[in-house]
C-alpha cells in the first residue's frame, strides 16, 4: 500500500467560519489516526494560536506551524525545529516600518513559551489585532518603541504586519527587494477584507519543512490542501494537492482537484474516501 502524508492548511481549509474544526472533521480525522493515516497540519498559526483548535486531535506526527518556519512534535510538546531570525534582518524590517508608519508584530521563544513584541499601534485595525490577541500573551508582551532585535534571551521567529491591502502589500514588497535573509508572504484574512503579512526566514516555507517532514517519515507521496497565497508552494510541490470551494480563485488553478468548502468539511471527507480506496 502507499505511505502517503495527508497535509492540511487549517483557516479556510480545515476550519470552518468560526474558526474551529467542527465535531465531524475531529472526529474523521481522529478515526484515520486510529486506523493508520498519516496525517498533519501546516499553518501560519503559531503553537499558541493553533492549540486551541486543534487540542482534541490526536497527531501522531509533528506539526508544522508559522508557515514552515517551526516543526512541533505534538506528542512531547516540544520543537524539533525552528527558523530564527537573525538580529540585522529584523533591524532592516524595523526601518521599514518606521518610515512606513506601521505595526509589526514578532513573535519570540523563551524556554519555548511564545512572547510577543509591538512596536505602537498606528491604526484601529492595529489595536484591534493586538486586542485580539493580548489574553494569549498575558505576561509576555513586550511593548517596544520602536521595531527591533530582542535580547539575547529570545529566540525571534516570526513577524506579522496586519492591515489594509495598499498598505501591506507596500511593505511587502520594500522587505521583498530590501532584506536577504528574510522575505514577506502575503495571507489574506479568509474573515474578513484585511490581509496578513508573514514575514520569517527566507531559507524556509510549507513546502520546504513539508518536505523535511516527508523525508522523516519515508512516505512515498504528499497530497496537501490549502486555500490562498501562503499555501501556494505547498500545493506545487505536493504530488496531489487540492483546494475547498472557498478557496482564493486564483489559487484554484494550481489544484488536481477542488473539494467542497471548509463549512461543508471538503477536507476530512476526502481524506476519508482517498484513504479507504488506498487502504
């Protein structure tokens, strides 16, 4: 039989417009486990982000979490891997935002607890993210006066500009044609009219830790699922790779086939039926 990894995005692929797994995803994905399926996730959510969706599945594999940037093994709750950034990168991006006038938000490791850092907060759209997001971090929130390198303590990973299209897509490309060593991937907010700006180690993506989990494990092939322009490396570097009916458009063209929407959990019933005819 084939060893096939089955890999999924979680936001407008695996969850549906609440923002969690539905009690029909949990429980498929779970049976599968059980049964020999080898199945993970690959995120541009953090650990503490992605915890509490995905808490009453039971991997047996790691995860792979900000965008390849991080590899977790969901059985010891520990890192196996993580992409950090260097201290000159994260100054590069600092200037940008200085001269941009906007936020930007890094995420640090400290003994493997997540901390976060802010340089002030711009716009409603800013506070708004960081209210969202400040019960997280109680305790561990470093507000910066302006965007740069954290102590030696911190291990920094990941970085976030959030905000309006025009504005993102800006600072995207000044990091883009600026930095070496670090580059911006564009995520649109499946929620609502905003978009994400990740930006994180230039030497790593989904695809690339995909790969390095694949290779772990000696599968024989890869089929991912994802729905916008984060997960676009992922789906052409897949052996199959499909998209629920949600899915961006133009990502649409980049799949073996489209599913039914996240809602209608397009992802756990194909892994269902594919698995089965394999099995």
């Amino acid at each position: 039989m084939k060893k096939t990894l089955y890999i999924s995005d979680l936001d407008g692929t695996l969850l549906g417009s609440n923002e969690f797994l539905s009690p029909f995803a949990v429980d498929t994905i779970n049976q599968l486990i059980h049964e020999g399926a080898i199945i993970s996730i690959a995120t541009a959510r953090n650990l503490t982000s992605a915890t509490p969706r995905i808490k009453d599945l039971n991997f047996q594999i790691p995860i792979i979490l900000n965008n390849g940037v991080a590899m977790y093994n969901w059985q010891t709750r520990h890192y196996t891997y993580v992409a950090e950034l260097a201290a000159s990168d994260i100054d590069i991006m600092g200037q940008i935002l200085r001269e941009e006038k906007c936020t930007g938000y890094m995420y640090a490791l400290n003994n493997e607890e997540i901390c976060m850092f802010h340089n002030p907060l711009y716009t409603p759209e800013d506070q708004a993210y960081f209210n969202k997001r400040r019960s997280r971090y109680e305790g561990r929130i470093i507000d910066m006066p302006q965007f740069s390198a954290p102590d030696s303590q911190y291990t920094p990973f990941y970085c976030v500009v959030f905000g309006l299209e025009e504005k993102v897509k800006r600072v995207q490309a000044r990091i883009n044609s600026t930095a070496e060593n670090i580059y911006g991937v564009l995520n649109k907010n499946v929620y609502a009219d905003d978009y994400f700006l990740d930006v994180f180690n230039s030497s790593v993506s989904k695809a690339s830790t995909i790969k390095m989990l694949a290779d772990q494990l000696d599968v024989d092939e890869i089929v991912a699922f994802g729905d916008n322009y984060n997960d676009l490396e992922m789906l052409q570097a897949a052996d199959r790779s499909y998209v629920p009916a949600n899915a961006l458009p133009e990502i649409m063209e980049y799949a073996d086939g489209i599913l039914e929407s996240c809602e209608n959990d397009g992802v756990p019933k194909f892994i269902f039926e594919d698995f089965h005819k394999n099995f």
